[in-house]
C-alpha cells in the first residue's frame, strides 16, 4: 500500500543484532505479509518494512477496528464491549491505588471511554488520539478535550499530569522515543506512567505463533516483553516498579487467533486455550498475554 522503512537498530536497547524470525499475514485488513524481526541482545521483537506512517491509516480503515469504530459486530466485538465495562474498573482501580492525585492525560484515547470514566471519577482528564472518526466521537458523545498529536508535539502542550496512560497504545506508536521524551517532559517528578503491551513471551504467543492475534501486522510496530520494556523504559529515565496482568486478553487473543487459523469450533478452543494461558498468567506475570507495566521516572541523587 506504500513504502516501508528498514530498521538496522533495536528500538528497545539499540542493538544491531537483529534477525528474521517469522512471517505474518495481515488476517485482519490487507492480506500482505509482513515479517518479524528479533533483536538477540535483549529479546525485542518488530515488524520490520512497516508501511510508512503517511500511509499507516489504510490499515486501520473498517468499521471492525473496535477502539477506532465502536462497532458492536460480531460475538468477538460483542465480549469486547461486556469486557471494557470491568476492565474500566480495574484500570481505575489500579489509578486510586497510586495516588490521590487528578491530572490525567491518556495518550491514544480512542473513543473516549477511559476518560469519560475517569472524569466522572472526578479526574481532570485529557485526551491524544490520531484518528479523527474515534477523536471526533469522543468529543461529541462524551464532551472530552481530545486533541492531535500534533498539538501534544506543540509548544503549546506544557500541562503536566499526575498520571499518563497508554493503553495498548505503544506498540502503534511510530517514533516512540519521541513520545518518551515528550512523556517525560509533561509528567511530574512524582507522577506515573502506565503502559499495557501483549506480551510475545505468553502462552497463547508460543501456542499460534505466526497466527497470533496480537501481533497484529502491520498495525503493531513494537512486540515487547517485560526484559525488553524495562530496558526501553531505563534508556528514557524510567524504571518499571510493579507489572499486573490483563485477565481477558488471553481469551480475546485466542479466540481471533483460533479465527485466523480457520479451526471450527474456534470460540470454544479460543476460550480454552485462554483460560490456560489466564492461568499462567496469573501464576508468572512473565507470561501474561498481556502486562500492564507502572513506571516512575528514575530518580536522580544530587
């Protein structure tokens, strides 16, 4: 659909030593294959010859893209919706634990549910999101103050926050320690950063591989595990100080993936295999289909 970048350097630890390791279909739009890449020095893995970014957006386009869409269509897109009500809460949860403090910007909003969520729980809460459908629903449905990257990227931008959310947003993200940088300036010196990532190293990865809902090609730039996150997190002044993991991802995974590889009976043996793979999850945040990673900002000693 456009050109591609190659990249010769590990976007998690800057290693040149970099390997093929798969090939992917695209099962959700385009049908293209697309390649994954391994760095042997810390574990990190890409799609390598991504569509450039001016061309990224025809990847996305359909009414099946939930966060972008809100379509209710399909079983899978059905349970995603039931799912986001108790993951609304625990995400809340996780944020009055932290801190009592209110400023929060959530950075790949999507429609605006987290927010809307959030504000009603008293936050001052605002928005980034690249699409205009998703941006433009969140403002008319919800009244939020959503905006472009490109302003976030504004000298305009300088609010700081208490809190920074990027829910299964980085691994999307097409210069991502620009919005590292970017993160660091507007978050206080006490504050935290929260990321939720799929997580290569689970069970339901090492079941599908190559069928693996979660990689996600070519819409998913970035395949980290925790060693590589952490080790992404330090070379921008943070440090990871404590990981959870997302209960209903495995089954969500698994069941698309059990779709992709055209099994019958796919949602039964879609929720088997993310009940196991939940399990593991739980016993090993390790191997958790995905892990929600709480950063804070290294502190330095005079």
């Amino acid at each position: 659909m456009g050109d591609s970048t190659h990249l010769t350097r590990c976007t998690a630890c800057t290693s040149i030593n970099l390997a093929k390791i798969m090939d992917v279909k695209d099962h959700f739009k385009s049908g293209e294959i697309f390649t994954i890449h391994e760095c042997k020095s810390c574990g990190f893995r890409f799609t390598q010859d991504a569509p450039d970014e001016d061309v990224a957006y025809q990847y996305y386009e359909s009414d099946d893209y939930i966060s972008h869409s809100d379509t209710k269509k399909g079983i899978v897109s059905q349970l995603y919706h039931k799912v986001r009500e108790i993951m609304l809460r625990r995400k809340s949860q996780l944020i009055l634990s932290l801190s009592t403090e209110k400023r929060l910007l959530d950075i790949g909003s999507g429609t605006g549910y987290f927010l809307n969520y959030m504000k009603h729980k008293g936050y001052d809460v605002k928005g980034v999101e690249i699409s205009n459908t998703a941006r433009q629903f969140s403002i008319d449905h919800f009244g939020l103050d959503v905006v472009s990257p490109d302003i976030l990227f504004s000298q305009s931008f300088s609010e700081t926050y208490d809190f920074i959310t990027l829910w299964h947003v980085l691994e999307h993200l097409y210069n991502p320690d620009k919005y590292m940088q970017k993160i660091s300036d507007l978050l206080v010196d006490d504050g935290y950063l929260i990321i939720a990532l799929p997580n290569h190293q689970s069970y339901d990865q090492n079941k599908y591989k190559s069928y693996w809902a979660a990689y996600d090609v070519p819409r998913h730039l970035w395949h980290f595990h925790p060693n590589s996150l952490t080790t992404f997190a330090s070379r921008h002044g943070f440090e990871v100080i404590k990981m959870q993991d997302m209960p209903f991802d495995p089954f969500y995974n698994a069941m698309l993936s059990e779709k992709y590889m055209g099994h019958r009976g796919g949602l039964i043996l879609g929720a088997f295999t993310g009940l196991i793979s939940m399990l593991k999850g739980k016993s090993n945040i390790r191997k958790a289909a995905s892990v929600i990673y709480i950063l804070k900002k290294i502190q330095v000693t005079p």
